[in-house]
C-alpha cells in the first residue's frame, strides 16, 4: 500500500526539525506534528514587548564542535551572549560557575593558591572518604562554604528532596575554576541566534508540512498509517503505554512577567541559592540579544513534581527509574519502521549541541553516509 510520507515526525523540537530538514534534503516527504500550538518544543521563544522570550526556560546554545556549530549558524546568525549567571544567597551576590571571582567574594583570597588552601582546610576538616549521598559528594569536591550557600538550597529546591536523601553520582563533579573567569560553559562557540530559537526552527522547517495542535497518541493509528517510518520523540513510556512503568520526572512552572522599566537585575540568569526563595532563578530575557528596549521580561523559574498534566524537563535517573528505561529501551529495538530520538525517547537529559550531533548522526545512518 503506498504512503502518503516517507517519515512522520511527531514532534517539532529540535531534533524533529533537524531530522525533518535532512531528510527533505535528501527528497524524501516528510510530515511533522506536534502536540503543541508552536514550533520548537522546549526552544520555543515567543515575542513579547518586542523581546524574544524563552517560553520553557533559559536556553544558550554552547559547542566545541565546529560542524555543529557552523550546521546551526547556517540556518539563522548567531549572537556573541556569553553565559555569565549570578548566585543570590540572601541578598549576597556570587559569581558563577565557581571562580575567582567567587572566592574573592567569600574569602578575600586573590590568588590560586589561597583559594586552594581554603577548600581543602575546608574538605579535610569533614573526613569524608566515600561520600555516600549528594551532600556528602558536594562537601567533598569543595568544602562547606560554596556547599551551603550556593549548592545545598538551590538543589534542594530542584529536586524536591533532601540532599542527603539525593544519590552521589548525580553530583559527579564540580566545576571550579582557579582563574577569574565567570564564562559558564568551556566551549569554543556560545549564542543566542538573533531573533530567538524559534526563527531558527522555522528556516529547519521551511517547505516542510506542519501540523500543529495534533497528539499523536489521541489517533495514532491513522497517524501510523500515513508514513512508512514514524520517528518519534516523546516519552518513551508513553508510546509503550507504560507497561513497565512510569518514568519520573522533575517539571518547572514558569511566571512571567513584563516590567515598565528598562532593566531588571542586569544580568540574563540569576540562581536563588538559598532553599527559603521558593523559585530557584529569575530570567531576564532581554539581555539575551543585548535588548535595549523600554520594558523587560522576566521569568520565574519554580521547580515541581511532574505529573501528567505537567511538561517534563529533567529524568530522575535514580536506579529505579534506569532500571525501567532500559526495559523500554530493550523493547524500542525490536519496533519495526519506529525511530526514537530526543530526550524523552532516550530518558536523557541533552544539551541542544548533543540534540542536534544525535539526529545528524542518525540521519547519516539511516542513508548510509558518513559522517564528516
């Protein structure tokens, strides 16, 4: 029976786009729907007071590969924002990631050394050898100053449970840095695409079919039917209809909110480090693309539970919930002309660099290419 597709592409994310874009490059049809009212999944950024707000959370795209990072600038050009954040701890202000900067503004220590010297006294005063949970892990990588006031309330706050309850590996390390340097991310190229993530998937997207507001699992049958090869990114449990299971997740709730003034806070992020603010950061969207607008966004972040009515955004890739994934894993292997990719089939949490390598590399070995 012939198809009307060659791929339907159930969500219209970034790896959707770059899938569906690739794939029309090499003459196959493609249809992309997704259950959303927009492009772009979690990227999506929508205009308001004329500034491109990041609708699902701050989001900065960061790489050291060059093919990647010339693969994104070659649909939209690409700002030079330079990810920068600040730690609020009970009015006190902090550089990050840990640098420094921040240690100058802890101890007063100005060299390598005494910054050094004062971790270590720190690390060797708690005797702990084998940390046996996060806190634990946290104390041990730096001490109890930097774990107490920028660690232990803002994960917390995160994860929704103690950090004593919290496993080890998911703080694996941490990332200090013994020169003043407040560049988040160690990549050689780092942007905002000038005129919001959006822009970018709709050039993905051009002369593509569309259809948005669809859920694929509300008539899935039909959907099935109309493509040779479903590629699909959702979650995973979903599409199996969790016969294994319920994979968890940590969801956000997001306030925003435009301000009759020129700016804010001064800066794009700034983390709530403290466990009594209930939001764990406040986004400022406009310095994004360096606004210079009359009005500001901002944007509360407040981590919770996800349920079913909730967009998930975080794995909890505890041992349980690893355990039933590679349940569904195993299973999604055997489905024949099924494609699964993107965070929520891999029950993985991704950088948009890592999204957009996956379904590149996907593509080349579907058509049997290599990759450059």
């Amino acid at each position: 029976m012939s198809k009307k597709y060659d791929f339907l592409i159930v969500g219209a994310g970034l790896y959707g786009s770059v899938f569906a874009h690739e794939a029309t490059k090499r003459g196959k049809k493609c249809l992309v729907i997704d259950k959303r009212y927009h492009l772009g999944g979690n990227i999506y950024t929508e205009n308001i007071a004329g500034i491109n707000v990041h609708t699902y959370g701050a989001h900065i795209f960061h790489t050291s590969n060059k093919k990647i990072w010339d693969y994104v600038n070659s649909f939209v050009e690409f700002n030079r924002y330079t990810n920068s954040p600040l730690a609020n701890y009970k009015g006190e202000l902090y550089n990050l990631p840990f640098n420094m900067n921040t240690f100058y503004q802890l101890w007063k220590v100005k060299t390598p050394q005494e910054a050094r010297d004062k971790i270590n006294s720190q690390i060797a005063g708690l005797g702990i050898t084998e940390p046996q949970n996060l806190e634990e892990q946290a104390l041990s990588l730096v001490g109890t100053d930097i774990y107490y006031k920028l660690i232990k309330g803002y994960t917390e706050k995160q994860w929704g449970r103690e950090a004593k309850s919290l496993p080890a590996f998911i703080i694996k390390r941490l990332p200090v840095r013994f020169t003043y340097d407040n560049n988040y991310f160690n990549d050689n190229y780092q942007g905002i695409p000038v005129g919001g993530f959006t822009k970018m998937i709709e050039k993905m997207l051009e002369g593509i079919e569309v259809n948005l507001s669809v859920d694929y699992h509300q008539d899935r049958a039909a959907l099935d039917d109309l493509a040779h090869t479903v590629v699909y990114t959702g979650m995973i449990d979903e599409f199996f209809d969790y016969q294994f299971g319920t994979l968890e997740y940590r969801s956000l709730r997001f306030e925003h909110e435009v301000l009759d003034m020129p700016d804010y806070q001064g800066n794009a992020v700034v983390n709530y480090t403290d466990k009594e603010t209930e939001f764990t950061r406040i986004i400022e969207h406009k310095h994004f693309e360096f606004g210079k607008q009359e009005k500001t966004v901002i944007t509360r972040e407040y981590p919770q539970e996800w349920t079913a009515k909730d967009e998930p955004y975080y794995p909890v890739n505890d041992q349980r919930n690893d355990s039933i994934f590679k349940q569904y894993k195993e299973l999604s292997s055997s489905q024949k002309n099924i494609i699964f990719g993107g965070r929520l089939a891999d029950y993985k949490y991704y950088d948009m660099h890592h999204v957009v390598g996956l379904a590149l590399k996907k593509i080349a070995d579907i058509f049997e290419e290599e990759q450059a």
